[in-house]
C-alpha cells in the first residue's frame, strides 16, 4: 500500500517538472539543445507510464484477489468477526479504486503533456528547419561576398602594381622618374627617349651616348662628375638644368631648350646646338671649341665672358 500511495506524489511531481520544461521563452527563442532535451523528457514519461501501466496491472490484480477472499468470507459464515474482516477488505477495495482513479488521471495528465512536448519540438524542428535554410542561405551570400573581396583585392593589387609602376622610376622609353635619385647612375647608352626626369639628381651619373631625344630634363642636378658626352638630346627640354661643370662633349642638343639653364664651366666641345632656345642661359667659362651654335635663339644669354646678349657671339 505504501508504493501505490506515494505514486501520485511523484507524478505530481513529474508532471510539475514537466510544466516548467514547457514554460519559459518563446518557443522561437528554442534551439537543438531543448530538442535533445525534451527527446529525454518523454523518453523519461514513457518509462513511467510503462511503470504505472505495470503498477495499475497489479492493483487489479490485487483488487481481483481481494473480491476472491471477500467471496470466500461471504461463502464460509456470516459470524461478526467475518463481516469486520469483510468490510475492511471492502474499505481497502475501495481505497485502491480510488487510488486507481487518480493514478489514471495523472496518467491522462502525463500523456497531454507528453502530447504538448511533441507539438514543441515539432514546431521546434520546423523552425530549425527554417534556421538552417537561412543559414544555407547566408552561407552562399557570404561565399559570394568572399569570392567578390578576393576578385577586388586581384583587381586592387593589379591597380597598385600600375600605380606603382606609374609613378615610380622607370628607365624605359617615355618613362617617369621625376624627382629620381639618379646619382651616381650608369646609364650610358641606354635608349631614354622621351624620359621625365624632371628634377631628377643626376650628380656623377654617367648618360654618356644616350638616347635623351624629346626628354624632360628641366630643373635637373648635375655636377662636374655628370656625363653627358655623346649623348642625343634632340628636342629635350633643359630649362634651369643645373649643368655647372658638366661633361657635354660631343653632345647632340639640336633644337633643345636651355632656357635658363646653368651650364657654367660646362664642357661643349664639338656639341650640336644647331637651334636651340639660349635665353636667359648661362654659359660663363664654359668650354666650347668646335661648338654649333648656328641658327640659336639669343636673349639676355650669359656668354663665356660673363656678359649677357641678345645676339649669337659665337
């Protein structure tokens, strides 16, 4: 009697735990874990109505034996003392029915909420269904968007490699190198036509028998160490070189632009100036045996003397 007696107390129970698993949060906030645990739960509650399935077989059991016993009470006498034991078998009869009614009430009680634990974890699963669509989905942006940055950073890197190599020194043909330091540089013979070397520092560099045609050289620095034997710098703009000192022998300078340039001391032996712009230039102490200056353009032109003219005085 005691084990049926205190069933209903743990049903109760059971059935309160229960409760408070289904409480709480929306069921949208639920994630795989209350799935899990919720799979357990009614594992748990089948379990314990196979228990009280068992348990209620054998309260009817012992309800069978007792109507036995009360039969053969009634069949041996009916003295005072049989009639007592009568009514306490029936008494204990009527105890175990009414124990029998609650246990089956807690039963229809556990199996609703073992009901209501299915209809959560399938609208539980429904939404995970959902959740892994969403996340399937944003995982094919995402790859995309990856796949995007990496085709951005080739274009990037191939924007910077042009960038690169459109603003820094190249010694090719048309190439720039403005504000290069070039001192020191051998570039002999080298084919520069049309080179920005722009205020460039040509110190001790050696451009002897290069090709300089149509180059920018305005503002460039030079001294005596910088060569520029032999070289053709046809059409090259010159203007306010700094060329003090400088080795320009043999020099082709048809048609440049000297303007202003400094090319005191400078050697111009056997040089080519046929046409070139000397205004303003300045050519104090400067060597120029067997220079062309044929067909120059004179104004305010420093000659070897030191004075300035606006007429040729080679």
């Amino acid at each position: 009697m005691t084990r049926i007696a205190n069933l209903p107390l743990a049903l109760l129970l059971l059935t309160t735990a229960l409760t408070g698993c289904l409480d709480g949060n929306d069921s949208t906030d639920l994630e795989e874990t209350t799935i899990i645990q919720n799979s357990a739960d009614i594992a748990t509650l089948n379990e314990d109505i196979e228990a009280i399935s068992d348990i209620l077989d054998a309260d009817l059991a012992l309800i069978e034996a007792l109507d036995a016993r009360v039969d053969a009470l009634e069949n041996e006498s009916a003295d005072n003392t049989t009639d007592t034991q009568i009514a306490e078998l029936q008494a204990e009869i009527d105890a175990i029915s009414d124990i029998l009614d609650a246990d089956l009430l807690l039963m229809e009680a556990v199996e609703a909420n073992i009901s209501a634990v299915s209809a959560d974890l399938d609208a539980v699963e429904s939404r995970l269904a959902a959740a892994e669509a969403a996340v399937t989905t944003l995982e094919s942006a995402v790859a995309s968007i990856n796949a995007m940055l990496a085709d951005h950073a080739t274009q990037i890197a191939a924007l910077e490699a042009e960038l690169e190599n459109a603003t820094s020194c190249q010694l090719v043909p048309f190439g720039n190198c403005a504000d290069a330091d070039l001192s020191g540089a051998d570039l002999s013979g080298m084919d520069l036509t049309g080179i920005v070397l722009r205020s460039a520092n040509l110190e001790g560099a050696n451009l002897s028998g290069a090709r300089l045609n149509e180059s920018l050289l305005m503002n460039i620095e030079g001294n005596s160490s910088t060569n520029f034997s032999n070289a053709y710098l046809r059409y090259a703009d010159l203007t306010d070189a700094n060329l003090g000192s400088a080795d320009l022998t043999g020099a082709d300078l048809y048609s440049a632009d000297l303007t202003d340039a400094y090319l005191y001391g400078a050697d111009l032996t056997d040089a080519y100036l046929y046409s070139a712009d000397l205004k303003f230039a300045d050519f104090t102490s400067a060597t120029v045996t067997n220079t062309n200056f044929d067909d120059t353009y004179w104004h305010q032109t420093i000659w070897t003397d030191g004075d300035r003219y606006d007429s040729n005085q080679a």
